[in-house]
C-alpha cells in the first residue's frame, strides 16, 4: 500500500518540489503560504536530492531568480501569496515571452492591497488575463485539495516544459492551510546537466563547437520577428485550449442547474450539490481544473440540457466573465461570492442558489 | 460513518495538536479526513479552533456550520459554538473558568476537568490528550491502537519516549469524563 501522509496543502507542494525532481526553489515568505519555504528548509533537500533552496531579498528578485535558472533547462519554481504575485507579474511576462519554463505558487489571500490573510480568489483575472503586460497567458492549475497540491507541482512542471511557458498553481488559504491525507508518489530524479543540455537544445547550457550560441530574450527590436514571436505565442495558447483543458464534472448527466466554482470553492459547492439533490433539485457541479485554458467547452456542451449557470467565487466575479463567454446569451448566468477572507458554508450557498433560481 | 467534530479553545491549550492526532488517528484506521484550522494573527492566549471530519467516504466541503461533536475548552468558544451542534449532537466541555454554562437540552453535554486531571498526572502539557480520551469514550470513532499509530505518526521522533504517558493521560480522561445533560 502506498504511504499516506497528513499534511497541510503547502506541506504537500514543498514535499512534491523535492520528490519530482526540482532543481531550485526561491521565495520570500508571506501568509498564507510560508508552509512551503519552512518545511523546504527543514527538509534540506540540496543535502540528499541536491535541490537549491534560496530566500531571495524580495519577490522581484525570487521571480527574476527563475529566470536565470529556467534559461539552464533547470526545473524552477516560487511561491507567494497575492501581494508577491502583484510583484511578480513583470517578471512573468518577461518569463513567457522569452518562452521560458517555470512552476508558480500562488496561495491566494483576500485583496487589494494587503487586503487580508484569510483565502480569496480576487486573483483569477491577475491569473488568467495577464497580470503582467504583452499579449501573454499561462497555463492555471487550481488544485481543491492537499493531493492536487501535491500532483499539481509535477503536472505544472511537465506543462510548463511542454509548451515553454510559465505554469501556475492558482491555490488559496484553505487548501493551503488545511491538512489532508497526501499520497507520496514515486520519486523523480533531478536531470543531469548532460541530460538537460540533450533534452532542451535552446537551453544555455554552455556553447560547444557544433552549434551557434542560445540567446534567451524576450526583446525583438524588428517589427516583423516581433511579429513572429507573438504569433509563435498565441499558436501555443491556442494549443493548450485544444490539448490541456482540464476538468471535473459532478451529478452534470441529467443537471438543469449547473454550479461552477474551483478551488476550496468547489469542495464547499459539493457539499451544496448533495443538499439540492436530496430535496429533488437536479443540480451540478463543473469544477474547472485549468482555469486557463477554461472549460469553453465543456460549458457550451451543457447549455442546452440547463435552465441556469451559477458562478461561486471567493471574488465580486471575475471567473463569471468566462463562463458568460462560453455560454453567449443562451441562460440566465447568475453569481454568488463573498468577500474580504469570508468562506460560506454549503448551506450558504444552497440559500443564494435557491434565491436565484425563485427569481 | 462521517463525524464533523470542532475543537476550540484558547491558543496554547492543544487544540489544532489534538486534531491533528485525531485526524492522523482516522488515516491509521482507513478513514478520509481533513482538518481546517482557524489561522491568523494568532498567538498563546488567543482563540484557536480547527475542524476536523472523519469520513469512510470522499470528503466534500472542509467548512462546516454544523457539528456532530463540539469539544469546547474556553468560555468564548463555548459562546460562539454550542448552538452549531447538530440536535443529538455531543457537546464535550472544560468547566475550568467557565461562567455561562451550556444550556440546550436536545444535545448531550459531558464535562471533563482537563485541568485539575492533567495536574493530577503531573503533566499539564498531556491536557489535550486528556481531552481526547473523553472524546473517545463518548465516540469511539478511532480505535486506541489507531490513536497510538496517530500518536507516533503526529510527534516527531525525539518526543516517542512521551507516548506511554500521553496513553496514561487519553485513559485517564476516558475514566473521567461526566454527562451533564443526556439528549
């Protein structure tokens, strides 16, 4: 039997950056997320697997380290929580136009500003609609529970080198901070530098005589080559909408409602879903696992059979957007979130969803 | 089987170490579970509370506004907590500076002297493992041995030689717990 162990949602990132073959990890800490750096640092992984662990002077700097490491072919990753990923977002675009792999954390907090340490989801727009500048995306995991955290670091890191690009895990403060039981999975080695310089020709692993130099950069002076790289961009995002949509579907067969919530979101709306069906309402739920790319079409597909769509969100409904995209006109697409770190209960939900519908 | 459980109380007391050895106790005997703090700005002294749901299936939502048991260690929890248990529900308590005492009468409600038992033992520290064991003897939802494969799993190494007295401290508290009110 595999082991089981408890452990909280950011535990199970940092155990998972160690097991799945991480080179380097730098962050600055912030709550609700420090877990990760603290049981990294406890774990010293550059002791066994060879893992660099660094507490950079800042987010800008931690970002800015992964550049430097990603441009090597080295699996890279940082963590925050929504104000460092505000501090972040330069450095992601320069990461996704100089097509540079790379995982980031983002345990989100309640905003703007300082806003609060309790869980939020005010940061889907900052995710999945740039954040930083420049025609960019990434790919968006959103795990709902200690075990996606712990999958998720190894998923983003196979996205991330599939496609070059950035890949975030858009987590929050209850599955970061909530302890559940976490399959360890087999262990991954880090890849050698031999290894790095076959598998990832662009790499700058250090010219040899047989080829030209590898430039890693994001600047294109030529209109034309800019031309180029963005088009060689949005080819790629086009392709992860095609081949990497992710997500999950509960009681949706024979559903006239739909719920669509992800995150600690969906687990709270699961619960909803098994009130409504014991008083005979025939309501779902879509839990969107890539929130880019966003289940487009797995929406499109039960428009027809459903009288409405409902957003939850920890947000005043930035998700909401893409689900009214999707749906174009054809029902009602109603919304239910609370603010400032306030989590609602199922029941919560249950009444805000019953509410809509009576309307 | 599915138990919803709060425990709360004051910072310090070995509220969110209880739940996590009840929690660690649930993955021993094959259970689902999750265990959600209350986190903040929080220090000795304070409010802290976690939830904790043991369940032989797939656990849904880890936020919950009702509790089969409530396991309440301070006044302000008391307060806050009671009229969130479940009617049948179990209301587990600390007398210890309690002035407003527990008054539903459709739930049950024990007392445990955590305090004075776990001084008794000359180890106020085992206080939330005193705790524990009446929990446990009112629902016997983790079987001892599980809770020592719990114990062992929860605390690092350096601290195994404290388990014996940690066991003598859940029996002591399984001896000791007293019904209040039978729902």
């Amino acid at each position: 039997m595999a082991e089981h162990i408890l452990m909280k949602g950011n535990e199970a990132i940092a155990i998972s950056a160690i097991r799945n073959g991480c080179d380097g990890y730098f962050g600055y800490p912030i709550t609700p997320q420090s877990e990760i750096m603290e049981t990294l640092m406890v774990e010293k992984p550059w002791e066994t697997t060879g893992m660099v662990v660094l507490q950079a002077e800042s987010e800008t700097s931690s970002i800015n380290m992964l550049y430097g490491g990603a441009s090597c072919g080295k699996k890279v990753m940082t963590s925050s929580s929504s104000p460092g990923l505000s501090l972040m977002c330069e450095g992601l675009s320069y990461l996704a136009g100089a097509e540079l792999p790379c995982v980031v954390v983002n345990v989100v907090r309640g905003g703007p500003g300082l806003g609060t340490i309790q869980p939020g989801q005010g940061d889907y727009f900052q995710a999945c609609k740039g954040g930083g500048h420049g025609d960019y995306k990434m790919i968006v995991l959103a795990p709902s529970s200690a075990q996606e955290m712990y999958d998720f670091v190894d998923l983003g890191f196979d996205l991330a080198f599939k496609y070059l690009s950035p890949a975030l895990i858009l987590a929050d403060g209850v599955v970061g901070q909530m302890m559940e039981k976490v399959e360890l999975r087999p262990m991954k080695d880090r890849m050698s530098n031999e290894e790095i310089a076959q598998k990832y020709p662009w790499a700058t692993t250090g010219k040899t005589p047989d080829r030209k130099q590898n430039v890693i950069t994001s600047l294109a002076l030529d209109a034309a080559v800019h031309e180029r790289l963005n088009d060689k961009l949005q080819a790629k995002y086009k392709q992860m909408e095609e081949e990497d949509v992710r997500f999950e579907t509960y009681m949706c067969e024979d559903a006239e409602h739909v719920i669509v919530a992800y995150g600690c979101m969906a687990r709270i709306c699961e619960s909803t879903i098994d009130q409504a069906r014991a008083e005979g309402i025939k309501l779902g739920l879509l839990r969107p696992i890539t929130l880019f790319p966003f289940p487009t079409k797995e929406i499109q597909r039960l428009t027809p059979q459903l009288k409405t769509i409902m957003s939850v969100e920890l947000s005043a409904g930035q998700m909401i957007e893409d689900i009214r995209l999707a749906v174009n006109g054809q029902i009602p697409v109603n919304f239910f979130g609370r603010l400032g770190g306030i989590v609602p209960s199922p029941e919560e939900v249950y009444e805000a969803f019953k509410k809509e519908i009576n309307k | 089987m599915k138990e919803e459980i709060i425990i709360a109380g004051f910072g310090g007391q070995g509220v969110l170490s209880m739940g996590k050895i009840l929690a660690y106790s649930g993955i021993m005997q094959g259970q689902e579970v999750t265990w959600m703090p209350s986190y903040g700005p929080e220090m000795r002294g304070g409010t802290a509370n976690v939830t904790v749901i043991l369940s032989d299936k797939k656990i849904s939502s880890p936020i919950i506004s009702k509790f089969d048991t409530a396991i309440i260690l301070n006044q302000q929890s008391l307060d806050k907590f009671e009229d969130q248990v479940k009617p049948g529900g179990i209301l587990i308590y600390d007398p210890n500076g309690i002035t407003r005492h527990p008054k539903r009468t459709d739930i049950t409600i024990c007392s445990i002297n955590a305090v004075d038992i776990s001084a008794e033992l000359g180890n106020s520290k085992a206080y939330n493992m005193v705790v524990l064991g009446g929990y446990l003897q009112k629902k016997s939802v983790v079987k001892m041995e599980n809770v020592i494969k719990g114990l062992k799993k929860s605390l690092p190494e350096r601290h195994h030689s404290l388990i014996p007295m940690n066991e003598k401290a859940i029996q002591e508290g399984m001896n000791q717990i007293k019904d209040i009110n039978k729902a």
